[in-house]
C-alpha cells in the first residue's frame, strides 16, 4: 500500500488534486505494479507565508 504525502506552497484547485492523484497513481501502477486503488495520497497545502527557501520566504 504505498502512502504518498505532497506538500505544495500555496492553494490548489480541486481539479488539479485529482490531476495529480490520478498521474501518481498511474504512475505507482505503471513502474511498481502498486494498484491505483491502493495508492493513498495526502496534498498538503502550505501558505506561502509558512513556506521559505534558504533564508527566504516565499510569501
């Protein structure tokens, strides 16, 4: 059962989450023979404001 947890800086829409679960999804099922229904995934969203990059933040 493979367990995917994704964080992002800032929102997403709702179509774009399914986008991306339906791609890693395919994409366990394809390389590692995982079933897609099996594939659990978790979308963090992150503010931007809580997000940094060096010593930078990105909000």
């Amino acid at each position: 059962m493979p367990y995917i947890n994704l964080k992002v800086a800032g929102p997403l829409s709702r179509d774009q989450k399914q986008k991306i679960a339906k791609e890693f999804a395919e994409t366990l099922e394809r390389i590692a023979g995982k079933p897609k229904d099996q594939t659990y995934l978790v979308i963090d969203e992150v503010a931007r404001e809580n997000w940094a990059q060096g010593d930078r933040l990105l909000g």
